[in-house]
C-alpha cells in the first residue's frame, strides 16, 4: 500500500484545528482553524481541505476525560468524525487526545502571545499534535492508533 497524507483534526465547540502531513507521513504541519458553525459549513471546508491535500484519512482527537471516560465533548468529536467521514468517504481514527491543548500552548509559549488571542493557532497547534503522535505511532508499529471508522459506521 502506497503512503498518502492524512489530516489531523482537533475537534472543539467554535473552531475546528486541522494539520496535514506530507504523502510519506514524517512531518505534520498546520494548515487551517475552521469556524464551527449551526450550517455545518465547516464540514465541507475540511472536505475541501481533505482533497486539496490529497488526503488518504483523517485521525480525529477523542476528548476523553482524564480517567478515559467520555464527556460531552467526546460525543460531539465522535459526531464530527462521523459527518467528516460521510462528507469525504476517507476512513478516519479516533484517537485519545488528552492534553494534546495544554502540550500545544506550552509548546507555543516562548512566542510570548496570550493565549486569548492565540486560540486559533493553539487549534491548528493541537491538530499537529495529535497528527504527528499518530504518525509516530505508525512508524513503530505498522498501524496507526486508535478505533478506526468508515463511512457507514457510526463514530
């Protein structure tokens, strides 16, 4: 199977982060902080990033509380997920994304920007995060991680 690029999605309430990463999977990079809105505009704009990319899956965070449990916002990214699947016909995995918001405004920090006024590129931060710990993942092991899901399957 020849490799194609993914996009990570760090799914929240208002905005959406997506990162990509190259057709070898080495590298994950920011790409875009999607507005979250009522009319599901965001679904084909991810969409549209998906094809601009040349993406071959999607690997969605999954909010699980500290103690793996889920919460409200871990049924609304399984939601996300399952739209996205559904727009785009690529497979996507859920993966746990805890801490993935805190490690990437840490990691932006030096930059000296409030946080306020940054969120949207803590998104995308969070989006690489999560992308490039997958990838990680699949250059060890063969596979990546998480709970896999195709169109037709509920998130």
């Amino acid at each position: 199977m020849s490799l194609t690029a993914l996009l990570g999605i760090d799914v929240g309430k208002a905005r959406i982060g997506v990162a990509a990463c190259d057709p070898g999977r080495m590298l994950a990079f920011p790409v875009e902080t999607v507005e979250r809105d009522d009319a599901e505009r965001w679904v084909g704009r991810i969409a549209e990033l998906a094809e601009q990319y040349r993406a071959g899956g999607l690997i969605c965070g999954l909010p699980v509380n500290l103690h793996g449990e889920d919460t409200d916002s871990t049924r609304d990214a399984r939601m996300a997920c399952g739209r996205l699947v559904e727009a785009t016909g690529l497979e996507a995995w859920l993966v746990d994304e805890r801490m993935t918001t805190n490690v990437a405004a840490r990691q932006l920090q030096p930059s000296k920007r409030k946080r306020g006024r940054q969120r949207s590129v803590i998104d995308q931060a969070a989006a690489v995060v999560i992308l490039q710990q997958a990838l990680d993942v699949d250059e060890r092991t063969g596979s990546l991680p998480g709970t896999r899901v195709t169109k037709g399957e509920s998130a």
